[in-house]
C-alpha cells in the first residue's frame, strides 16, 4: 500500500491532471488523500450560495474518489502568488508529514495560472528527502486550460510517464461533472470532448486506448 497525496491549487484540477491515476490508486488499494490549498468565501465576494455549493461539492467528489482524507488549506483563490512562500510550504509541509505521503501528485510549474506556479514550488520545497523522508516519487500533471495555455518556450510539458486509465475514464467525467460551472461545450477545454481527447492523445503514445501523462520529478527506487 502507498500513501499518496493528491496537491491541488483549486477542487478539480486533481480530476483534470490525475483523476484516472487516483481512481486506480484507490482500486489497488492505496491510501489516497486530497489536498486543497485555495477556497471561495463570502469574503472574497463569493455569495453564501456559493461557498455552501462549493463545500457539497468537495464532499461529494471526495466520497466518489473513497479519499482516505481531505486536507483544506483554504486560502484566497487567485492569490497564491501574493501570499508569503513560507505560509504555502507550512501548509503543504504540514499535510505531506501528517500524511506520512510517498507520492506527490503536483501541478505543472509553468501553468498559466499563477496560483499553480506558487503551489508548485512549495510542494517542490516539501519534497526534500531530509526533511521530508517519505517522499519517494514526485509527478507533474497536466490540467486542461492551463497547461497548454503556458506561453514560457522552456517551460513546455513533456511527459515521460504515462498511467493506463482506460476502465477509469468514464468514472474521471463522471466526477469532473460534480463541479458544478466548471465545464462547458467544446470548445472549451474542460469538456468532454477535450478531457476524452487528451486521455485519448495521451493513450496513443502509451498503446492503451486511454492514458494520463505525467513528468517525473523524483523517484527513489
């Protein structure tokens, strides 16, 4: 069994980047945790309304992924970038020890969204063997209107692992639909037909009809 833990900037770029790689975790038995780093509040202009369907929302997906546990940092969304580095590696730090995590699922460092770069480089800072010796693997995902919209010409996604999530695609959009205004009709890139279309991509590249790719950062065998 691995303890793996799923980092996400906002709920659903997990089921975006590695939604089927979770699922398989949790069917070979793994002990898989979510962790959420932004949150919508009344506060930051969202209505009640919101953050009420909001929080049902990450009930429900967690309860569809069987996480053996949900971890909510709960700062402002959109304002990663403005918040001190020592606070994110705090809470990224935090869950990655309380956790015990041998695999590291992360956004990829050169997504559009600034929130993905901040998060990205604390979780890179947790994953120091000496402070944080349960790491083992470190993988990048990919997260559809994100990452192929990073202009940086060094900073492309080229993946070198590739998962199998054929048997686990349907249930991936069965999830993602949870997340009420997130997705829209092609072409947008959160659609179905978009979310298909990469898994399908992706899977070519592997010889299996359906994959997620990721890029290895770490691995200790």
């Amino acid at each position: 069994m691995k303890k793996v833990l799923a980092i996400a900037p906002h709920p659903d770029d997990e089921t975006l980047g590695c939604g089927g790689t979770l699922l398989r975790h949790h069917q070979n038995g793994d002990e898989v945790h979510w962790l959420i780093l932004t949150a919508v509040s009344e506060a930051a202009g969202f209505s009640a309304a919101r953050v009420q369907s909001r929080a049902a929302e990450i009930d429900a997906v967690a309860s569809a992924y069987g996480f053996a546990g949900v971890h909510k940092a709960e700062f402002p969304t959109a304002m990663l970038d403005t918040l001190p580095k020592g606070d994110l590696i705090g809470a990224v730090g935090q869950v990655v020890k309380s956790v015990g995590a041998e695999v590291l699922y992360v956004p990829h460092r050169y997504d559009v969204h600034s929130d993905h770069a901040a998060v990205f480089d604390a979780a890179a800072a947790c994953s120091k063997s000496f402070r944080y010796p349960t790491v083992k693997s470190v993988y990048t995902y990919e997260t559809l209107s994100e990452t192929e919209f990073g202009l940086r010409p060094d900073g492309g996604f080229h993946p070198n692992l590739f998962v199998d999530i054929d048997g686990f695609l349907d249930r991936k959009l069965e999830i993602m639909k949870m997340f009420a205004g997130e997705m829209g009709p092609f072409p947008f890139p959160r659609s179905e037909e978009c979310i298909r279309a990469l898994a399908t991509l992706r899977g070519s590249v592997a010889g299996v009809l359906a994959a997620e790719a990721f890029m290895i950062l770490k691995e200790i065998r």
